[in-house]
C-alpha cells in the first residue's frame, strides 16, 4: 500500500503551554511537589539537583525551596558538585548531589504508601481541561483535496468519498458499516493523516493530590516537528492521537482505571483519544451489550463532556470529550441499536462490496504491490470460477488474500518468478475459501 503524502508532515501545535517559573505556576500543590522531589530521591539517591529537574522535567528553580527545606529538615543532605554536570547551570546547586537520609527514607516510605507514583510531574485537572479545549480538531480540517489524498490508496466508490469528508469535519461521530474486509478499518485508519497540526499532551494529571497517568506510548507518538522552546517540558509534543480498540472494548477500560497497590489512576481510552480519534472496531462484538456502550457515549456526544469515577475517593471528574468517535461493524445496524440510537449518531455511512470493475483495480494494485505478473485471463478465471459461479459476494479483502495465499505457495515450491496460473490460482483460492462439508 502507498503511503498517503500528508504522512509524517509533522506541523507544530498553534497552542502551548507556558514553560512554568515558580512553584506556584506548576499548579500543584506544595504538599505534591514536596513528595514527588523527595521519592524522586528515594528511588535514585544520590541524584544531582540538574538529575531531579530532569525526571519531574521542571526547571530547578521550582522546586529549589522544597529541596533547601528537605535539606534543612534533614530529609536529604548533599554530597557536594556532580562528577558529570551540565557546562551552564541556572543555579549552582542545581550541581549538587542529594542523598536520601534515614529520617528521609521514612517519610518517602510514608509518601511512596499514599501514592506510588514517580515520574515527570503532573499538570492540575484545570490547565488539562483547557488545553483539550484550546487543542480541539480544527474546523473543516478534511478538504477535498486532502481527503482524496489519504484515501488514494484505497479503491472506493465516489459517493463514499463525498460523504466521508463532510462526516470528518462535523468532529463528532460515524457510524461505518458493511461487509467484513471491505476497507471500513482501513478507511479509519487512513483519516488519522487528515488530523494535522500536533498537539501537547501531559505525562499525568493532577486532581488535587490524586493523579491519574496519561501519556500512552501505545496511542501517543512522539512529534517530529522542532520543540518548542517555551513549553513547559512535562507535556509532550505528539502526533493527534489515534486510539482503535476492537472485541476486547469493556465498560472498565471507559472509567479510571485505580491501581490499589500503586494508589493512582490510569486514564481511560477516551481521555487518551482527546484531540484526535477514537474508533471503536468490530462495534457489536464486545463482551458488552451494544446497547450499554452506546449509552456510556449519550451525554459525552450530546454535552461534549465526559463525567470520570473516581473510584478511591469516591469523587467524580468532568473532562472535555473532545476528539472523532468513530463505530465501525459489519453486524446489521438493526441488530446493534434502536432508531433513537441510530438518529444520535451524526453521519451514518454503508461501504458496500466492491464491484467487479473495482475488484479487478483492487486485484492488479495487489498484484504489483507483490510483484506479481499475471495475464487479465488468470483473473478472468477467478472471478468466473470463484465468484460467478460460487455465488460468492466480492469483497474488497480478498484480492490481497488470494495473492498472499500465492505468493507463499510460490515460495513453498520455489517458483521465481511468480506467474499466475490455473494450478496455483486453484490452489491458492482453496487455501482461501471454506466448502461445505461432504454429507
């Protein structure tokens, strides 16, 4: 398959967030940073003033007054100047190092017992909330140009390229159904190159002294556009998220997810999908109830807000649902939802089994993508032997099983080069399609 041209264009965020100068401009507070600094040190003790700055990525002078009160505490002493320090230092005791002390130790214990976490500092709730507000997908963002462009690898109808881009630019939800193999997945998929610019997103979030961890190297990539200088460094520049979840989707992976021996949280799939794409494949064949899932997405469609468990403390959060909601199936949609339901959903798209016309383009893609040279006879016999008389529906899968099923008998025989003929076609077709059982 050819990659479409707007991959990899890695376009810088147009919002950021200000690189913070205080402890109070971290948002958080005194009491969370102290303890951060502090199992910070416990975990890596003896560690450089520049080494602590580094994992919490803060800039030294947010937190020197935590650490000169660890200090004067007797919670950690130093050690004096790093072997290996940086050349430029801010502050000349951002060179010292710090050890962890007994008494210090304790009190990290005691800390490490609330909340296990330990990493780069988290952002508060309120500057997150904001920043997927300030982050959301941009108004008409699929032109027709672009569109045609990630979908040129793709053999569609032309109806289901008028519909598409429209569907992307509501930045609300699409339900996608047809037939299994018919390029609903890879439709999804390829939208993901539409999103443009890159956005920030932060290793973790804070509510109150509760954080919930966020950044998912699963569904967060990292950007490949320049840094941006000002940003504070605990949110990540990344590529908009594109977060797919098929049969294995339950109602826990959709609340906050509390880990008890760590005593924090890991976000749900949406939170990591804000800002960009959330599809839902294979809608329908969850261990829940279609009709449960959908009502878990009601309000967050409707108010643009999602409301989040806080299952420790028994509180609950509001965060912005703010990316695309993508359902794709190939049940019947009357079997999956109601009318009330179906009307809910913003851009209801059918993408039908391909014709033959379009099968035989599918076909000789397939073929060259292989290196695969075969004679219009070779498929003339296929779709006459295979489908006409089958009575077997095209879809738009199985020209690329066919040539996959080829290219490995192919290679099992060592025959190189690789020429369509009667007998490996036959072959290749039975190791494809199923029969009946003989009575």
């Amino acid at each position: 398959m050819n990659m479409p041209l707007s991959e990899g264009l890695a376009e810088p965020p147009s919002w950021y967030p200000s690189r913070p100068r205080t402890a109070e401009d971290t948002g958080l507070s005194p009491a969370l940073l102290r303890e951060l600094v502090l199992k910070t040190i416990y975990g890596n003790s003896p560690l450089a003033g520049f080494e602590i700055s580094r994992r919490l990525r803060l800039d030294y002078v947010t937190f020197e007054n935590i650490i000169k009160d660890l200090t004067d505490s007797a919670l950690v002493s130093t050690q004096g100047e790093a072997r290996h320090r940086p050349q430029r230092l801010d502050r000349v005791e951002e060179g010292l190092t710090y050890v962890i002390t007994e008494v210090g130790r304790e009190r990290a214990l005691q800390a490490m017992d609330r909340c296990a976490y330990v990493g780069v500092a988290p952002v508060p709730l309120g500057q997150y909330n904001l920043s997927v507000l300030r982050q959301g997908l941009p108004d008409a963002f699929a032109t027709q140009e672009r569109v045609y462009d990630v979908l040129a690898h793709l053999v569609l109808p032309e109806q289901i390229m008028k519909l598409i881009g429209p569907a992307l630019n509501s930045r609300k939800s699409i339900f996608l159904y047809g037939h299994s193999g018919n390029g609903k997945s890879s439709i999804a998929r390829a939208t993901r190159y539409l999103l443009g610019k890159d956005l920030f997103i932060p290793s973790a979030v804070a509510v109150d002294d509760q954080i919930i961890r966020l950044l998912d190297p699963g569904f967060h990539e990292p950007s490949k556009a320049t840094p941006n200088p000002r940003a504070d460094t605990r949110w990540s520049q990344c590529a908009r998220p594109f977060v797919q979840v098929g049969g294995e989707l339950d109602m826990s992976m959709l609340d906050l997810i509390w880990h008890p021996e760590s005593k924090f949280y890991d976000a749900p799939l949406q939170m990591k999908a804000n800002g960009g794409i959330f599809l839902v494949d294979d809608f329908g064949r969850q261990v829940v109830e279609p009709r449960a899932l959908l009502n878990r997405f009601i309000v967050p469609l409707e108010e643009s807000i999602d409301y989040l468990n806080m299952s420790a403390s028994g509180r609950k959060i509001d965060i912005p649902f703010n990316m695309l909601l993508i359902l794709s199936t190939n049940l019947q949609p009357s079997q999956l939802m109601d009318e009330a339901f179906i009307r809910r959903i913003r851009h209801k798209i059918k993408i039908p089994d391909p014709t033959e016309l379009a099968f035989r383009e599918i076909f000789r893609r397939e073929a060259n993508q292989m290196s695969i040279a075969y004679h219009p006879s070779a498929l003339d016999y296929i779709i006459e032997t295979y489908y006409k008389q089958a009575q077997r529906p095209m879809r738009g899968v199985h020209p690329r099983d066919i040539l996959t099923h080829v290219k490995e008998i192919a290679g099992y025989e060592g025959i190189d080069p690789i020429v369509l003929d009667q007998d490996i076609v036959d072959d290749a077709c039975e190791a494809q399609f199923v029969g009946d059982l003989e009575e």
